[in-house]
C-alpha cells in the first residue's frame, strides 16, 4: 500500500539550534566543509484505502506541522520504491 | 469565584496551580481533559508540564483534547484563560495567541528564579504596579518566544505583551517576552510559573499571586 509522506521543516528564517549543535559538532568527526545543518520531521502516513494526498495535506496543515514555524512538502512513496512520481504539494507561504 | 484548572495527561502544575487559586482566595475546580463541556466557573487556567508527552510539538496534540473546544469558545467568548507554560504553548498552537515557543535558543532546560517586568494591565496583570519588577521561577525548555516583525510590533504598540524578562533572557525570546495577551486582553500565556510563587515557605517571593487576585479583581467588575 502506499503510503503519503510529509517532510516538515523549520522555517529558514527560524533557528534550528539542534541543527546548530550538530553542524558543531561535525569538526570533531573531521567534517570541516558542512557550513549548515538543519533538522526536521519525516512524517509517514498510511490510509485505509486509497492514499488521499488532500487530506494528508489537511492533516499536516492543522496537526504535523506549525504554520507559525514550519514548512511542510507531501509525496507519496510507492511500496517498492518504483517511484510513479507525484508532484509534491508545498505547504510554504499559504494562507492559513 | 470559580477557577477551572485542566489536567491533561502529562500535566505537572495542576495541583501548584489549583492551590494558587485558593490562596488568592477563590474556589479551584478541577477539569480533565475529555470532559467536553465547562462546567459553571469564571475562568479557566492551562497548567505548565508536558502534556501528551510532548510529543510532536509541545501543546500540539492538547490543542485538541476534547475540553479544548469548549475552552477556545469560551476565550472568544470573554472568559479570563491563563495558560502557564506548556498552557501558553497550548495557547499559541491553539490559536488564542499568536506566534509559537521553540527550543531554548542555548538547548539547555532552564529552571531559577527569574527577574520580570509587567508590562500591561489587563484581565490576568491588573493588580500590579505598571512597570513593577517581580521574581517568578521559570523551569522550561521550549521557551523560546517567536514570531514574525510585524506581530512583534503589533504586540507591542497594543500593548499586549503582558511580562518581560530582566537581567538576563532565559531562552532566547525574540524581544524578552515572557507572557503576552490576546487582544481582547482576557487571554494571557506566560512562560514564567506565577502558582509557584505564592507563598514565601515554597517559592522565591509571593510575587505570582497577583497574577490569580489579578483575574479575581477582573471578575469583580473593578476596571482593568
């Protein structure tokens, strides 16, 4: 069956301090070349029937993500990964 | 007077709480967060803790907790809402408040005694001295206050950013806000915990108090 999957993100104007931490601690590993590190929220959702990307949309607008800090992208991911490629539905800059 | 204060699963301060009402003088009643209706009371306090477990967003998943409809009707309908930490992260993801609470800039938990300047008069800060300077613990670790440009001056020249933060910024919030206000002035969210600050044998001043004798004195009809 497949299954939707939502990516959220900070906003880039929004401080990722975990982000922060990693990229710092990335010259200790012998990473000197990373100059950014961001981390977000893979969201993976499974319908009973048929995947509804309107509804994942819906969901992720009103409980995965928060519009006040947060962009979210919606794909769907086919089971074995034979990718039929569905445009993903940007969650950035709607009204809300 | 009759206080509500709702327990969600993950609550901590719903007992600091509920005596904070008593002390200033009203009836505590307790809620539980699938009740799906008020019952008869006069205002309703979201307590500090990790509801849900924090899990998702701190405050996300107790946005919609059963009781929470009836709690957003009654706000807009006039009813003093207080939400103490988690409760104003409840507040913000339940859009009574504008703007959100992220991770301490710094990513350390936060818990001392905590300077703040009150900076409005309204529902839940009316029985302070404009201007005055209190000391109320804050404990948290998702207190970082942000919105954007505009809400920030909005919030301001409405005067309804409620307490600020002195001698030094906890968390990193954008413009040292602590607690701000809806624009009706009867919703008040507030990082610092004023219940724990009531009474000088547990807390560090009996500073907090007038937050609760503040919504006492709104209630009474006095103006605000």
């Amino acid at each position: 069956m497949a299954r939707v999957v939502v990516d959220v993100m900070l906003k880039p104007e929004i401080l990722d301090p975990q982000g922060q931490a990693v990229a710092n601690a990335l010259p200790r590993l012998g990473v000197t070349d990373v100059t950014s590190v961001r981390i977000g929220r893979r969201v993976e959702i499974e319908f009973a029937g048929e995947p509804d990307l309107d509804r994942a949309r819906e969901i992720a607008d009103k409980l995965l993500a928060n519009p006040v800090i947060e962009d979210f992208e919606i794909h769907l991911e086919s089971p074995e990964g034979s990718g039929e490629p569905v445009p993903a539905v940007n969650g950035a800059g709607e009204p809300s | 007077m009759r206080i509500g204060v709702v327990t969600f699963p993950g609550s901590l301060d719903d007992t600091d709480a509920s005596r904070a009402v008593r002390i200033a003088g009203a009836e505590a009643v307790r809620l539980w967060h699938a009740d799906k209706r008020l019952p008869m009371i006069d205002a309703v306090v979201l307590p500090g803790g990790f509801s849900y477990g924090d899990y998702l967003r701190c405050g996300a998943i107790a946005r919609f907790a059963p009781i929470m409809d009836a709690v957003v009707d009654a706000a807009r309908g006039g009813m003093p809402v207080l939400g103490i930490c988690n409760g104003f992260q409840v507040l913000c993801e339940a859009h009574l408040l504008p703007g959100a609470l992220t991770r301490n800039q710094h990513l350390r938990f936060r818990n001392h005694d905590q300077a703040l300047r009150v900076e409005n008069a309204a529902a839940w800060t009316n029985a302070y001295e404009p201007g005055q300077q209190v000391v109320i613990p804050v404990k948290h670790g998702e207190g970082c206050y942000v919105a954007d440009e505009r809400t920030l001056d909005e919030l301001e020249a409405t005067g309804r950013v409620a307490f600020r933060y002195l001698g030094g910024n906890p968390n990193g919030s954008r413009r040292d806000i602590a607690g701000i206000t809806n624009e009706a002035g009867n919703v008040l969210g507030l990082m610092p915990h004023p219940e724990h600050a009531v009474e000088a044998l547990t807390g560090p001043s009996t500073d907090g108090l007038g937050v609760f004798t503040s919504v006492l004195k709104h209630l009474a009809g006095a103006p605000s």
